[in-house]
C-alpha cells in the first residue's frame, strides 16, 4: 500500500470515527457576559489596574522631577555629589521597574488577585459543562468564542444556555429569558450589478481583502 493511498484509509476511518461521535458547542463570551458575578469581578480588576497603575504614574513623575533638578544643579556639583545623585537616580529608577514588575509582571499582584477572583467562577462553568457532556455523552465540546475556527454552527448544539442554567444556583446567572445572543446579522445586498470580469472566478471580499462574511445559522 503506497503513502498516498494509506494516509486516505487513514484519514477515512478518523472522519467516520468523528462524525459518529456526538458534538456540541458553547460561546464562554455569552455564558461569562450573563454571570454578574464575572462581572462584579471584572469591575474589581479594572479599578485596582487603575490604581496600580497610578501609583506608577506618581513614581515616574518623581523620578522625572529628580533628573530635572540634577541636571539643573549637575553643572555646579562636585564629583562626587554628581555621582551620588546618579546613584540615587539609578536606584530609584530599579525600584520603579521593580514595583511595575510586582504590579503587572507575571505572578504579580494583579495576576493573583485575577486568579483569586475569575478562577473560581471559570472552574465552576468548567466542571458543569464536563457534567452536561457526561450525562449526554457528549464527544466534544468547543468554544466558539476560543481561538477554534468555526465557520459555521447549528444553534441546536449549543449548550451555553445549560451551562448558564446548571451554575445558575451558585453564581446568580441571569435568568434564560433575560439573555440576549449577538446573533449575526449578514449586511446588505449591493445593487451594483456591475462586474469586473478579472475577478468573476473570485470570492466576494471583505475588509482588508480577506473573504467576505460567512453567514451562521
């Protein structure tokens, strides 16, 4: 059996096994949007980026105003003071780069508090999506907000509303008849009826020349 013809009987048996195999989808965008606890947490995350990033703001203006004064005076010091103020400058600038690492960095204090606050939440719509997929024996489950291309979804397989149901008790979700889907709205149809011939055997395009929308059921 050649390379060609074994990778086809391979290739085969893996596309029957799949579509033997039941599916399903959610949209972790939708679910988190109708959860206000995500929410209320989102709310805590941006405020203390704030303020974090305000008391950087306040350091680096004091490290400015230091350079400005040692440059007004450098002229006039002795060299062994100017050496001392670009020691103290130089500190003081490793000491911001420090605290902006401790702030932002990886495991930093912003990093924990988001894993303090979202991890929980994300476990609990994790595990009740590995419930529903149990009990409905479910082969895949994708997220259509993931980085997976999908270029097309049928609304029946979508669960995100089971989801939302199932960690409604712990979480205060938003009730079912409350929700609100982005549903995809294709635009409309041209009425230019002109073609150009050198583009006839083309896709229509969209912005920036990729293809144009697909629409999604």
């Amino acid at each position: 059996m050649n390379k060609t013809l074994l990778t086809f009987v391979i290739s085969l048996f893996f596309a029957t096994g799949l579509l033997a195999q039941k599916y399903a989808y959610v949209d972790t965008e939708y679910i988190l949007e109708n959860i206000p606890e995500y929410k209320d947490a989102q709310n805590q995350l941006d405020e203390l980026s704030a303020d974090y990033q305000a008391e950087l703001e306040d350091k680096y203006a004091e490290i400015d105003k230091m350079y400005k004064d040692f440059q007004a005076e450098a002229v006039l010091m002795p060299d062994d003071v100017k050496q001392k103020k670009e020691q103290d400058l130089n500190e003081k600038k490793a000491e911001v780069r420090e605290l902006q690492k401790q702030r932002f960095g990886k495991d930093g204090d912003l990093f924990m508090k988001r894993e303090e606050l979202i991890m929980p939440i994300q476990e609990k719509i994790y595990n009740a999506i590995e419930e529903i997929a149990t009990n409905k024996n479910y082969a895949f489950v994708f997220d259509k907000a993931g980085s997976l291309t999908i270029l097309y979804v049928n609304a029946k397989y979508d669960i995100s509303d089971d989801v939302l149901d199932a960690v409604g008790a712990e979480l205060g979700t938003v009730s079912r008849s409350e929700r609100k889907k982005n549903e995809y709205t294709p635009p409309p149809k041209s009425n230019n009826k002109k073609t150009n011939k050198s583009n006839t055997n083309r896709p229509p395009s969209g912005p920036g020349g990729g293809p144009g929308p697909i629409r999604k059921k």
